[in-house]
C-alpha cells in the first residue's frame, strides 16, 4: 500500500510539471496517464507520472505526437519509474524519429530564402520555380516546403 505522500493531486501534479491542469486531464483521457480517485472522487496520481508527464513533453518538444509517445509509454511501466534498461529501449525507438525531424529541418532551412511554392509569386525566383502558380495542381499549401520537388527553373533566351 501506498502512502498519501506518495500521491499527487492534480494542482499539485500540474504545478510541479509545469501542465495546466486541463492538459493533465486531457492526458488521462487519452490514457497517457492515470489516477486513482479518492473517497471525494479526487483524482490522486503515482508520483511517477511526473516522469511520465515529462517523458511526454520531451517527445513533444522533440516534434513526436501524443501517439507516439503513448506506443512508447505503453512499453514502461505505469506505475513506478522504469529501469535504465527499460528508458534506454524507449530511447533508442526516438532515434531514427528525430534524426527523421532534423533532416526535415534541415530541409526547411534550407528552402527558406528560395521559392517554397506557397503561390505568392513575389519573389523573382518564384517566377522561375513557380510560374503561374504551378504548384498549386499538387494540393494546398507550400508544396515545396512539404516535399515537393520544384521543376528545374525555365530556360530563358
């Protein structure tokens, strides 16, 4: 059994993780997280679920979804913090997710000063990336910058 010290309610929870209480039920809805209810129908959390509250918002930070991070949380345990072996596991799944996000970034950076086939046509490049606002056939949005390759620039006499 444990002790009520070993018990956070949700203002508690929210002001030690830094989540509004609202995002904390959210998770719960979800099932990133649980509690327990009182007598009086509080909720009470583990104190582990402060590494779990942390351990979603890295995966967020690292540009992870909610869904994501609970197919990794479902591989810890719930109610204690996991073991080394457990988070380096999880850990080495983040890997290939976030050298995938720096590419990504990398990308982005480097398209930003050039013709992205947003449809503005207000930079002299666009007129010879994007003429007439050619990207548009592939669908909304910056084509060039969601993984459109722009066709080569025209050839002008």
């Amino acid at each position: 059994m444990t002790s009520s010290s070993d018990r956070l309610t949700i203002g508690e929870l929210a002001a030690r993780s830094g989540l509004a209480t609202s995002a904390l039920r959210y998770y719960e809805e979800l099932g990133l997280i649980h509690s327990e209810r009182t007598v009086g129908r509080q909720r009470r959390y583990p104190r582990a679920t402060l590494r779990r509250v942390a351990f979603i918002r890295a995966a967020q930070h690292v540009g992870l979804t909610l869904d994501e991070a609970a197919a990794a949380l479902a591989r810890l345990p719930a109610d204690r913090a996991p073991t080394a072996t457990q988070w380096n596991a999880v850990a080495r799944t983040w890997t290939h997710r976030i050298d995938q996000r720096i590419a990504d970034l990398e990308r982005l950076k480097a398209k930003l000063t050039g013709c992205i086939g947003c449809g503005c046509l207000s930079l002299r490049k666009c007129a010879l990336y994007n003429p007439s606002d050619t990207a548009s056939t592939h669908g909304p949005g910056a084509r060039y910058l969601l993984g459109d390759t722009p066709p080569p620039p025209e050839n002008t006499p």
